[in-house]
C-alpha cells in the first residue's frame, strides 16, 4: 500500500506561517486557512511566506488577486515581518453572501 499524506489540522488564528510546507502544498494550504478564517469572522490575517528569493511572497500574491473575498493585501510592516510577510483583509462573510441590493428606479 503506497504511502498516504498526512493529514495536518491546523489551529485557525490570525497568522500562518507557509515555512513547514511543501511548496507543492503552499497555495492550497493558504487558500482553505484564509475560507476557514474568514468563516470563523476573522478580517485581518498576516501569511508568513518568508523573505527568501521571492517565490512564494509573488505566488501567495496572485492567489490573493484571484480571491473574491480578499478586500486587500499589503506587505507587513516591520514589526509584523515586513517583506517576509503579507497582511489580508478579509470581505467579511455576509457581504459577499447577501443578495444584491435593488438599484433605486426613477421617480415620477
């Protein structure tokens, strides 16, 4: 029988550090953290990508653009790990969830 990944069961709280991941795992790791924090009602996280060559700060960045329920991404400043670090605002949960508001007709 082949061997089967282990599965990880992360605590969900107002950071993650990609350092004890695969790159393979990177992405998906960050993309159900930020859909499980985001359910839980958190609107501020910080993903530790590291400082590195890069790669996964500009790969953790075009997941972000892609994510509806991503108001905004930012570098971190210094004391929360500046390059090596990303800050994400969260849409919060009812927001993207609520029916469209009907736009005001005209008035006779």
């Amino acid at each position: 029988m082949p061997d089967q990944p282990e599965l990880v069961v992360l605590p969900i709280e107002d950071s993650l550090d990609l350092h004890g991941f695969a790159p393979r795992d990177r992405l998906a790791a960050v993309q159900a953290y930020l859909a499980e924090a985001r359910r839980r009602g958190l609107r501020e996280v910080r993903i530790v990508h590291g400082k590195g060559k890069g790669v996964a700060k500009g790969e953790v960045a075009a997941l972000l653009r892609r994510l509806p329920w991503v108001a905004r991404a930012y570098e971190a400043p210094p004391e929360r790990g500046g390059w090596g670090a990303t800050v994400v605002e969260l849409v919060p949960l009812e927001e993207l969830q609520a029916p469209p508001r009907p736009s005001p007709g005209p008035h006779p």
